[in-house]
C-alpha cells in the first residue's frame, strides 16, 4: 500500500448557521480555544502524515487564502481550487478539485474537528480499487445534534446507506474519507440539474460495494456547524489538545 500525503478540504461554504459567532469571517476562520478551525484541521491532518493539501475554497475565499499566506504553516504544500457555485451542494466542491487529483487522497471538512490518530489510522487503512472509505462513529447516543448528524447503515464493514435522514442506521459520518480518484465519476453520475452533494455520489458507491466503513471507536470528534456546536466543541476539546509537541512542531507564527 502507497502512503497517502496529499488531503483535499472542504472550505468554500458560507456557513449560514454559525454566521453570529463569525464576525465577518468565512467559517472555516471561526476559531476555536484561540485557534481558527481550518487550522485545526491542517496541523492535525499534518501530525497524521499529509504534507500536500488541496483547500476549495468559495465564499470569502480571498480572506482564507490571506490567512494561509500569513500563517504561513512549516513543512507543508498549500494550493487552493476556486469553487464560484459554493451555493450548491459539497459535491460540487469535490468536483471542483478533480484536476489537482491523480492519486487517492483524505477527505476533509474545514468545519469537522478530530483527533490526529483518527485521520493517521484511516490512512493506514487498505484501499481497494475504486473504493472510499468514510470513518464513522458508532457510538450512538454520544452525538450532539442528532438531527443535524449524516447517519449511515453498514453490512459487515460495507456501507449501505448514507443520509441524514436515514431511520435505520448504526453510525455516524464523521465527515474524514479515504478516497480513490474514482470518487469523481461518482459525482459526476449522482449530479442531478448540476448540483449533488457528498451523500448522493457515496451512495452510487454503497450500490456497487465500493463504499466501507472504518469505525474510529471512542476517538473524538465534532461538526461545528452551529453557536451551539462551537460551544460543546469548547468542552469537548479542551486547550491542551491543541499544546501537542506536534503541533508546536508543524506550525509557527
């Protein structure tokens, strides 16, 4: 199995929900204990191994490539892809980055906090030809907002069923993939009027047994989508998460 280096994220929303806590900033500039989420994301997709990363990104998406220039992260790749239809589904921002894209990748989210070791042995995981692998939590009654959460439904360690309004389901999407450039074509069949979000293309993979699952058992994470959401995330994840020798390593002011 090739090492994985390179991590697209998710970054071109506008992140209508949290707009009360944003002060005129783009979400994924939101911070979090003193720290913007997208840079909690980078620093713990670097601890894991990624070295290359790809940021779509749309609304306000000058202030987020400001930021990076300022920020200036140690030992890491930073390119960005330019999303102008980011008020359409995620898929579409996906699909946006398909030319950065020759070999598999991590899938990230700007707005989905996790711990390091999380997206480290995700990527240690076997990927088959053509597969995506979604790391899920399967502990049920420890998520925040159920009604917000994208459920699935797993047969072995194949999933079946992904959405967030699924009935019957046994985990959660914690928003990490692990995926085959052929991601892409899944999309692209899933778009519907040109629209069509992450869901829609991994369901035309669940249909043809090329969508698994990898449990990240009682690991930690959290979608901060909402006031509500940055407020738990406080408590979830406390300052000394963020003080690791690893992050004081890939990252410098």
């Amino acid at each position: 199995m090739s090492t994985i280096h390179h991590c697209i994220i998710l970054a071109a929303g506008n992140g209508s929900r949290l707009v009360s806590r944003a002060a005129g900033k783009p979400k994924p500039l939101v911070e979090l204990h003193g720290v913007p989420l997208l840079e909690h994301v980078i620093l713990a997709a670097r601890e894991a191994g990624v070295i290359d990363f790809t940021i779509v990104v749309g609304y306000c998406g000058d202030a987020i490539r400001e930021w990076i220039d300022k920020r200036k992260f140690a030992g890491i790749k930073v390119s960005f892809v330019e999303n102008t239809e980011y008020h359409k589904s995620n898929g579409i921002s996906l699909l946006k980055a398909r030319a950065a894209v020759r070999k598999p990748f991590l899938l990230l989210m700007s707005d989905h906090i996790f711990e390091a070791a999380t997206a480290k042995a995700l990527l240690q995981q076997p990927l088959g030809d053509g597969e995506v692998m979604l790391a899920v939590d399967a502990n049920l009654d420890a998520i925040f907002d159920l009604d917000d959460v994208t459920k699935v439904k797993r047969n072995g360690d194949h999933i079946v069923a992904i959405g967030k309004e699924l009935v019957d389901y046994d985990a959660f999407d914690t928003g990490m993939f692990l995926c085959s450039p052929k991601v892409f074509d899944a999309l692209e069949v899933a778009k519907k009027d040109g629209n069509c979000s992450l869901s829609d293309g991994m369901r035309r993979l669940g249909d043809a047994g090329k969508f698994r699952a990898f449990d990240i058992g009682d690991a930690t994470w959290q979608d901060v989508d909402t006031p509500e959401a940055l407020a738990y995330a406080t408590t979830l994840f406390d300052d000394s998460f963020w003080t690791t020798p690893a992050a004081q390593e890939y990252a410098r002011v």
